[in-house]
C-alpha cells in the first residue's frame, strides 16, 4: 500500500497529523533534546511506527520530516505529459528501486538498481499513463520516501 496520513510524536506526546507528502510537522521546540516519531498509516490500513530521531532543541522553533535523512529526490517535470525525470540525491553509492501507484494503490510500474551512484539521473516514459494522480515510492537501503506524480 501507499501512506495516506502520518501522526507525529514528540516526546511520546500527540503533535497532529499529517496527508499531504512530504509528511512533516512543525512544533515548538525545548531546550535540550526533543524525541521525534511518526506512525505512518497506509491505505489498507496497516500501521508502521519510524524510528524514533533524537532532535537537539537550541531554537525555539523546529521542523522535523518524518522521512530525514540524507537521501532525497525530485521530479520534473511535474505535472508532465509523458517523460518524468528523477533524481535521487544521497551521501553514498547504494541500491535503489522505485514503485508508481495510480490513485487507487495498483501498481503501474517499477524498476530498480543495485548499484546507483549517490547523485543520480534517471527518466520514467509516463506517455503511456492516463491523465489523473499518481504516487511514486522510491526506495533506497530499505528507506521508502514518496512523492505525488501529476500526469496531463
């Protein structure tokens, strides 16, 4: 399935919650270290608890994603109209897969590498996609991040 809300925790206490990727959540921080969780809950209901992210408050704000850390990526075109580019941005050389969902969590395609350089460029051939809302979980060392594909 694909997350479809995400409740943010700190300090084992109920910030909100969160459906619009990237999930993320913006409290006010203490001094000292702040314990920062997220229960992701996906479409069919299944619930998967992130690993706890010690923050250090020094601010007296903070902003917390619930998927952070190094690797991210990013598409372009977005809306597109057939070809979707990605990239992937991480410290190191690692594996990789991603995943495309249509709006009702069947899967449309996907692909993978074993071995991805840590700044990488790789184009998706969308023209045979219908127009509508789209999902795409990309995955690297077991670390899923999704992002929302818009297709004319």
């Amino acid at each position: 399935g694909f997350i479809v809300s995400v409740d943010f925790f700190i300090n084992n206490i109920f910030q909100r919650s969160d459906t619009i990727a990237p999930y993320s959540t913006i409290w006010k921080a203490t001094q000292g270290n702040n314990i920062v969780t997220a229960k992701a809950k996906d479409n069919k209901g299944k619930i998967t608890i992130a690993s706890a992210k010690n923050i250090r408050g020094i601010l007296t704000s903070g902003v917390a994603d619930v998927w952070s850390h190094e690797e991210t990526f990013s598409l372009f075109p977005n809306p597109t109209n057939s070809e979707l580019f990605v990239q992937y941005n991480s410290t190191s050389k690692s594996s990789l897969s991603y995943k495309i969902y249509n709006a009702i969590g069947e899967l449309m395609k996907q692909g993978s590498s074993t071995d991805c350089p840590a700044d990488s460029l790789f184009s998706l051939d969308l023209s045979s996609f219908h127009s509508g809302n789209y999902i795409i979980e990309v995955v690297c060392d077991g670390k899923s991040r999704f992002k929302k594909i818009i297709k004319y």
